[in-house]
C-alpha cells in the first residue's frame, strides 16, 4: 500500500473519532460501495452519510486499538480495531436502549482507488453486541 493510500485509512478513523463526517465523506469515492455488517450494501455518498447520521443517533462509538493492514498493490486494506460504545437509542428491530456500553472487535475491508475509499465492509459480531447490551443473543 502506498503511504497515501495507509494515510487515508489513518484519516478515515481519525475522523470517525472525532465524529467528523465531512472528513469521512471527502476521503470517499461519489459512488462508494458500503457493506453493512449483517445487512445490504449501500452505495454512494449520500447513502454512507445517511448512514452515518442514522448511526450517531442511536450510538456514540470510538475506535482504539487500531491496526491497519495492506495489499502490495495500494489497492486494499483491511483493518482491525476495538469499538467500544454506548447504545443511546432504541434501534429498529434491536434491544431496547438505555445508555448501555459495548466493547467489540471489529474487521474492516477497504477497496481504494486514486486515494478513494471505493469499498467499506465492516465485520463484528451481532449476538456478541446484543448480549453486552442485555438482549437475547
């Protein structure tokens, strides 16, 4: 991977914890392709800002212990993290919210080109979650 290309993923997370979505969204591709954990994939701008504005509603999450992987080539990355977070409202078809914290593992997968981010699919374990979270796993 270039130094560009270790650099934007470096950003991507830098601006997720500072809950800066102009950041995340300048570092995306106008037609990126968003696979949701446990769920569709999502395409463009529009849809991962929508996303992300969905996400901060019902949660307030930050990523520690970030590691990034790389392809030879520049042309993928992978990275692993904790996400630890709060589950401040109830969220369609989950566990009923009352300010519950979570800390999981997560699996990102990144495709890149021209310094984009054209692909994000994210990894971790739902019934890990929704136990931590008082739900029935």
């Amino acid at each position: 991977m270039s130094p560009n290309a270790l650099n934007t993923i470096e950003r991507y997370y830098a601006c997720f914890n500072a809950n800066d979505h102009e950041g995340m969204l300048a570092l995306l591709h106008d037609e990126v392709s968003h696979d949701i954990n446990q769920g569709n994939t999502e395409r463009g701008k529009a849809a991962f800002g929508r996303f992300l504005k969905r996400m901060d509603h019902h949660y307030q999450e930050r990523v520690v212990e970030l590691v990034i992987m790389q392809s030879g080539n520049g042309q993928r990355a992978a990275a692993e993290f904790r996400i630890l977070g709060q589950y401040l409202r109830t969220d369609d078809g989950l566990p009923e919210a009352n300010g519950q914290t979570y800390d999981l593992p997560v699996g990102a997968f990144f495709a890149l080109e021209q310094g984009l981010i054209t692909r994000v699919t994210n990894y971790y374990n739902l019934k890990d979650w929704i136990a931590q979270v008082g739900g029935v796993a």
